[in-house]
C-alpha cells in the first residue's frame, strides 16, 4: 500500500511565490477563494495549515488574518493571529476603502456628493439607484 505524503510536502508542491512575496496556493480554491487542502482525512484551509506546520498552533480564540489581503495566499509571513473584531475590522476597513474610490456605482451613475448618501453605518449609496429599487418596489407590490 502507497505512503501518503506529508502534508507540508504536498502544499509546497501547490505554492508560486509571486512578486509581491506572497505565496499563491494553485489548489483547489473554496467559493470565496481561500485555498484548500486535505490533512488527516480533512479538507483545512491550506493558509491554516502552511501556519501550523511552519509556525505552530494559532492561539485559542484567535483567527488568522492575511496582512496582504490575498485569500489565496499561505505565506505565514502575511498571517497574523488575531481577535475576530480585529479582523472583521481591518476586512471593513479594507472594504471601506475600495467602496470609497470608487467613481461610479454598478449602474453607472457618478457617485458625486450630491448623488451620493450615507447609511447609519457609514456606508454610501447611490440616491437615483436608491429610487429606482424604491419605484421598483413599489410597482411590484401594486401589481399583487
């Protein structure tokens, strides 16, 4: 019967390093595009387990978060174990920041100061999208 292989061995095998210093997982990619891998019979996402096999157990309560923002990346390098408010905070912050340069929304209109409004949160949305969707609504609920 064939030896299976180590697992650090097969990650290695799955990994292009890019020019940023990321190490770019070439596997199977979940929906939302982390990496992964089988250890001990089980599908793991291939950053955790480049983590624990290079550096060690990520700590109780802790989760790893890219600092490269690159999901597919396993360089343990990029990976900080941190608190999940931290990381929900940096992923929004992140998120705020691509929302924030953008020029148009997805319907084309400029997202200029007067189209443009804030929700309590602090998220900006396009005013004449918001009144399409509103008159659509609104149609949709006279036809029924």
């Amino acid at each position: 019967m064939a030896r299976k292989r180590p697992v650090l061995e097969r990650l290695r095998e799955k990994i292009v390093v890019s020019s940023a210093g990321c190490w770019l997982f070439t596997g199977r990619l979940s929906r939302d595009g982390y990496g992964r891998i089988y250890d001990e019979g089980k599908q793991r996402e291939a950053y955790r387990v480049a983590y624990e096999q290079l550096i060690g157990l990520v700590p109780a309560g802790l989760e790893l978060d890219h600092l490269c923002r690159v999901r597919r990346c396993v360089n343990p390098a990029h990976l900080e174990p941190v608190t999940p408010a931290v990381n929900k905070a940096r992923a929004n912050r992140v998120t705020a920041s691509i929302n924030e340069r953008r020029a148009e929304c997805k319907r084309g209109h400029a997202l200029t100061p007067e189209n443009t409004a804030y929700q309590n949160g602090g998220r900006r949305y396009c005013r004449p999208c918001k009144r399409i969707t509103r008159r659509e609504r609104q149609a949709r609920q006279s036809s029924t």
